[in-house]
C-alpha cells in the first residue's frame, strides 16, 4: 500500500509540474506573440513616419515655389500700375509716341 501512496504522490507532483510548466509556455508565447505583434506595428509606424516626412518635404518645397510666385505677381501688379509700363503699351499696342518724338518707318 506504500508503494500505491508514494506513486499517487508522484503521478500528483508529475501532474502539477506539468501544469506550471504549461503555464509557464503559455506566458511565453503569449509574451512573444506580443513583441511580433509590437515589432510590426512599430514598423508599420516608421514607415508612415517616413512618408509623412516626405510630404512634408515637398509641401515646404511647394510652400516656397509658391511664395515666391506672389512675390513676382506682387512685383508685376506694381510694374502694371506705373508710369513705364503705360507708355510701353501706348507705344506697342496704339503706336503713339511722346509730343517731342519723331516717329520714323522705313519703306517697305
């Protein structure tokens, strides 16, 4: 009867060291399921990272052609409006000429 004792209390230990072993390897999948599962999603974030700097990039490089533009537009609003640009167009576009010139054409 000894013996049946000694074996019910080895097949026992035997059967809780494996359940703390299968707990053990539970928590330890579940841990590396964790880190694949944190390793693509940081991943997944550099990259969006990445492009988002890239856009950035060309939108400051848009921003700056941009700016530029209205400066040109800004200087050509104030070239319109003066006194040079309204005599070269009254000389191109209508042919007259300033009372003390002469207007001489070649003959064709």
């Amino acid at each position: 009867m000894a013996k049946k004792a000694r074996k019910r209390r080895s097949y026992g230990r035997k059967k809780r060291k494996l359940n703390a072993n299968a707990g053990a390897l539970i928590v330890i999948v579940a841990v590396l399921c964790f880190s694949a599962v944190m390793g693509f999603r940081i991943r997944a974030m550099k990259e969006a990272d990445h492009r988002y700097e890239v856009q950035a990039a060309a939108l400051e490089a848009e921003l700056e052609a941009e700016e530029q533009r209205k400066e040109e537009l800004e200087e050509s609003k104030e070239y319109v409006q003066s006194q040079d640009y309204i005599e070269r167009l009254a000389r191109e576009k209508l042919g007259l000429i300033d009372p003390d010139e002469m207007l001489v054409k070649p003959n064709e």
